[in-house]
C-alpha cells in the first residue's frame, strides 16, 4: 500500500486553522501566537508534514543554496577548524531551510568564477567567504552581482576604512585571545613572555600579535617582549623554537595550536615540562591541544555559523544587518602547560 504525504491542507484541517496559518508557522512564526504556533507544530510533527522544497523555489524565487570555498588542509593539527567551522555552518544552514554547497579554487578569481557559475546554473542565493584578506575583491564582486554574502572574518586593510558601514561579517577576536593569555600569565608572575607568530603578511596573524604586545606594553614589560616567527608548520616551528629558548623565555604564547605543539615539542626534547619549567599557550583549541594537556584559545565557531547564516537569511528575507559586524570574544582554555613561572 502506497502511503499518501501529508499536505499542508491536511495540518490545517487537524489543527483547526487556515493554511495560511500553517504557512505562517512554517515561514513567519512570528506572525502566529503562541499557543496556535504550539497547536499547529504539534500536528506537523504527528502528521510528518514536510514543506515541499520544489514547491518554496517556485514560490520564493530562491533555491536554498548557500556557497563556500573550503581551503586546503595545509597541516594536521589547525586543518580541523575549518572542519568545524564547516561542519557548524552545514547544521545551522540546514536549521534555517538551506543546503550548502562546497568548491575549490586555487585563488580568489577562481573562486569569483566558481560563484558565476553557480549563480548561472543552480540560482545560487548567497555565499560565505570562508577568509578575509587585505585586498580582498570578492566582496565588492559579490555586491555589484546582487549575491547575499557574510564572511568568517572582518575586512582588512583598505576595506576595513572603505568599507566602514559593511556589516556583513563575523569574526572573532583574536587580539582578545592573545591578550587573555598573555594577561593571565603575568597575573601568575611571568615576565619574560615570548610570542610565536606567523610572518608579516598575515592579517589574522597580525591580530593576534596585537593582542599579545599591547598587553605586554601596558605592564611595561616591552623590553622583555621576545618575537620570532614561523610558517604554521611543526617542522619549520621546532628550530625556531630552539633558538627562541635561548633567549630563556618563561612562557610562549602561539599564534596556533601547531606552533604550540612545536613548542611543546621542543620543551619535552630538551628535558623541560611545558608549563612547570616554560608555559605555552596555543590558538584554537584543536583536539591535539585537548589532547597533549596543551592550554589554548577557543573560537566559538558555532556562533560564528549561525550568525553567518542568520545576516544571510535576514539579507534574503529583505531586512537590515545590524549597523556593524559581528566580533565575538573568545574563551581561553587552561591546562597543564599554563602554570606559575619556575621558581
């Protein structure tokens, strides 16, 4: 026997309403008072009414298609935020009624072209851009093109000023990050703090940074502020790390978690605990930070997802994004390796 689907007639004659109240509680819930929306959803779902998605695209114009480049996993230990952030973005996209779809592109015209087509032969409805830069087009493509978009990352450089009443971004703030850290190692009697960066060029990098010298400066500890730098590579960060202790830092604070699993290495390798005899403190608090006792900065990037789809479905829907972006604060994470200075 062939099951009927339930129809949304059939929700309206259970619950007692028009179908236009079930519509409503399906697409406007804040039209409906709360007791019908609770009537109306209780026989949704003792029905098992789904809303036809081919019959919403005829209606609405749109195809609940959202885009996003996904980069190159570039290392084992800081590939699995992006894995995260893509996975909270799929969940809260999919709350929201909307399916995301992945590219690749080698650079950003790549990925400009990678939207046109998209946007030519599905209806794309918007886009989230994955990185920011200083520099950055796409956005200014994506606007002339009439493309919905929010971005994991505020504009820098340039557009940062140009582009002053752009709200459509969320991001966190890394400086923040840094300066928690670095605050809280003093509070426990560290002096000598040293950061592990990545080189000049990159903004995410230079944020951090930011958050780790202003604090240093603002405990008048400048002159005792050693920097070194490093690609976020553990192989390339272990003999940076060699030569950073020999200017006998007592904590490292990191610009990632893969610098900090470098310098944890190093510490173990030279016979010295990472925290008891040298603190150090990652960025991201990846499952090898959890993992390896390492204290770390999180980024909440659930929330980071689901405000990048609610500015796109509130773009979408015709109504206004806050007059700035969104910058969440993030959270530091304590371990073994943040611990008092050596006696």
């Amino acid at each position: 026997m062939v099951s009927v689907r339930p129809t949304i007639a059939a929700v309206a004659a259970a619950a007692g309403v028009s179908r236009q109240t079930v519509s409503n509680a399906l697409n406007a819930p804040e039209r409906v008072k709360p007791d019908t929306l609770a009537k109306v959803l209780g026989h949704i779902d003792v029905l098992g009414y789904r809303p036809s998605v081919a019959a919403r695209q005829m209606r609405t114009g749109r195809s609940q298609l959202l885009a996003m480049r996904i980069e190159p996993v570039r290392d084992g230990v800081n590939g699995v935020v992006g894995d995260r952030f893509l996975h909270a973005l799929a969940e809260a996209a999919q709350a929201a009624g909307y399916r995301m779809l992945l590219c690749t592109a080698g650079s950003d015209v790549d990925e400009v072209a990678e939207y046109e087509q998209l946007l030519a032969t599905m209806a794309l409805d918007g886009v989230v851009l994955a990185t920011t830069h200083t520099g950055d087009t796409r956005r200014a493509w994506l606007r002339d093109h009439g493309l919905a978009f929010m971005s994991f990352g505020r504009p820098w450089g340039d557009l940062a000023v140009a582009g002053a009443s752009d709200s459509s971004w969320v991001d966190v703030d890394g400086a923040a990050g840094t300066a928690a850290a670095t605050a809280e190692l003093l509070r426990r009697g560290h002096r000598r703090i040293a950061y592990l960066g990545w080189p000049a060029g990159s903004d995410v990098g230079h944020d951090r940074r930011a958050g780790w010298l202003t604090t240093m400066a603002a405990a008048g500890r400048t002159d005792e502020a050693v920097e070194v730098t490093s690609e976020d590579d553990i192989e390339e960060a272990l003999d940076v790390v060699e030569d950073l202790l020999r200017q006998r830092p007592t904590a490292i604070v990191c610009a990632s978690d893969t610098l900090a699993v470098a310098a944890s290495a190093v510490l173990n390798r030279r016979g010295l605990r990472p925290g008891p005899d040298v603190s150090v403190v990652g960025f991201d608090d990846t499952p090898a930070a959890r993992a390896l006792g390492i204290a770390s900065v999180l980024q909440p990037l659930d929330q980071v997802a689901e405000a990048c789809i609610a500015g796109l479905v509130a773009q979408l829907d015709g109504r206004p994004l806050p007059a700035e972006g969104v910058l969440l604060p993030p959270l530091l994470v304590p371990r073994t390796t943040l611990a008092d200075p050596a006696p």
